[in-house]
C-alpha cells in the first residue's frame, strides 16, 4: 500500500504544480481533501492490521524476527504516508490562497473606443472579460496596460489572447512580472515614455516545486516569443522578491519595445528612432547583459 500512496501523493503535487501555475480550482483541493481522508483512512486501517498480526504472530509461535521486521516496515510506512500527506496538504493550502489571490485580486477591465484597457492585477477573471470583450467587438485593436503583474497561468491566457487577435500592447505606467508575458506576445509592443517594464523569476506561490514550475512555464513562454537567451538567463537570476528594471534603451535593443507612443502627436514612432532623437528619454543601459 505504501508504494502506491507514495505514487499516488506524488502525481498529486505534480497535478498542483501545474494547476496552481495555471487556473487554481475546487477541484484539485477536492482531490488533495480526497487523499487526506480516504488514503490515509486506508493506510491506517492496514497499518494497524499488520500490526495486530505481526504481534499476534510472536505471540503464538514465539519468533520475535519476522514479526518485529514487519512492525519495523508499518512504523517506515507510518512516516512515509505522513511526509506525503504534509506535502498534499501543503499544496492544497497553495491551491487555496491562489484562489483567494484571484476572488480578491483588484483589477478593471473596459472597451474605450476600439482599445481594450487593462488595470491592476491579472488574473482569471480580468482574462475572461477580455476575452468576452474580443467575442463581441471585432476591431478591437490594442490593450493598454497598467500593471504590477499578476498569476502567472492568467498573463499566458492573456498573452495568447494578445497573439491570436494580433493586438498592439501598450504599457503605460507600470509593466512588471507577469504583465512582460502580454507585451512580449504582441506583434507591436509599445510603451508610453516613463513607464517601468519590470522583470524577475516567476514564483511566490509558497512552495518551491511549484515556484520552479511557475518559471519554467514563464522562460518558456518568453522563449516561445523571441526573448533572448541572454535576456531570459538575466530574469531567471532575479530573485523573485527584486526586480530587474530595465531602461528602454535596453528594452529596444533586446526587441522587447518596438515602438513608443508620443503623447503630444498621439501617434507611435519607432522605438530605435525615438531613442536615437531623444537618448535622454532612453538613458543608456544601466548594465550589460
């Protein structure tokens, strides 16, 4: 029974690895509730039937061997079905605060004019109004963003969004985090002169499986979108409490930028012709790659 609890404890950590960096739902904590009362109602009823047996064992035949070597394996099976049930549970109160980070997480989505606006945290519930936004009005042509980031699953849906209707993302204000996986999934990224493009290894989630997971999935989308190695190898060294900011001079070099609005003409220019008119506005790179 052991090995197959092991077994099956461990395909449920892999399950919340990739549903929690994905969509968090009931049922997954449903599963790892599951687990708790039923495996571990099993596994205790066994083990104490072994037990019971291996006694009554030395008890009738007076040969303590077998009968303390198989007590021996109940206490081994004992710690083994704990330390699994601390880890299944432990990612059940991940799966738990991720979903209370999407029912409370503050955002607004709105259609103004042919753009769609994009404030504060992404998560689930700001995407599916996007995407409802983009079912319903056909030229739709950018998103305007303003956003400290947010989960990681969400900033994916939202990026394919971004990819598959061909919009221009334009950050004005803040884009840090998971916000950068909307604006490198744009044909035409932009940027609004003074806004901060912020980037760092993805995580935060509580537990280090499933932090590793949530950057994983993060390189691989940056990767799936022409970010550079050198670029994807910086942001992986941030920890996931700092914050690489880099100037735009860096953003147009590394391809991240392709364009900037300018706000007085109200018209996009070349990133690379900006900069070159203007290389205050740009700053030149705060460090090398």
């Amino acid at each position: 029974m052991v090995l197959p609890r092991a077994l099956f404890g461990v395909a449920l950590v892999m399950l919340a690895a990739t549903e929690i960096a994905t969509r968090p739902s009931l049922s997954l904590v449903a599963l790892l509730a599951l687990d708790v009362i039923v495996i571990v109602g099993i596994s205790i009823w066994q083990f104490v039937g072994v037990w019971r047996s291996a006694t009554q064992h030395k008890q009738r035949t007076g040969y303590r061997f077998w009968g303390t070597a198989a007590q021996v394996m109940v206490v081994f099976g004992c710690l083994t079905v704990a330390t699994m049930t601390l880890q299944n549970g432990q990612a059940a109160l991940v799966s738990i605060r991720a979903m209370n980070g999407q029912l409370y997480a503050e955002y607004n989505a709105e259609v103004v004019d042919t753009d769609i606006h994009l404030t504060g945290i992404i998560n689930y519930d700001g995407v599916d109004e996007i995407r409802d936004f983009l079912s319903s009005n056909e030229n739709m042509n950018a998103l305007v963003i303003n956003s400290p980031g947010g989960f990681v699953g969400a900033a994916k849906e939202l990026g394919s969004l971004v990819e598959q209707n061909e919009l221009i993302v334009l950050a004005n204000g803040q884009c840090l985090s998971a916000c950068t996986l909307a604006l490198v999934a744009s044909p035409a990224p932009a940027i609004v002169p003074g806004t901060i493009v912020g980037f760092h290894r993805a995580g935060g989630l509580g537990d280090a499986e499933l932090d590793a997971e949530s950057a994983r999935m993060t390189d691989e989308f940056y990767n799936t979108h022409g970010v550079s190695s050198d670029v994807r190898t910086k942001v992986m060294s941030i920890p996931y409490k700092e914050m690489w900011t880099p100037s735009l001079q860096e953003l147009v070099e590394h391809g991240i930028i392709k364009y900037v609005l300018n706000t007085k003409a109200w018209q996009f220019v070349d990133a690379g012709e900006w900069c070159a008119a203007r290389p205050s506005d740009c700053s030149p790179p705060k460090a090398a790659l």
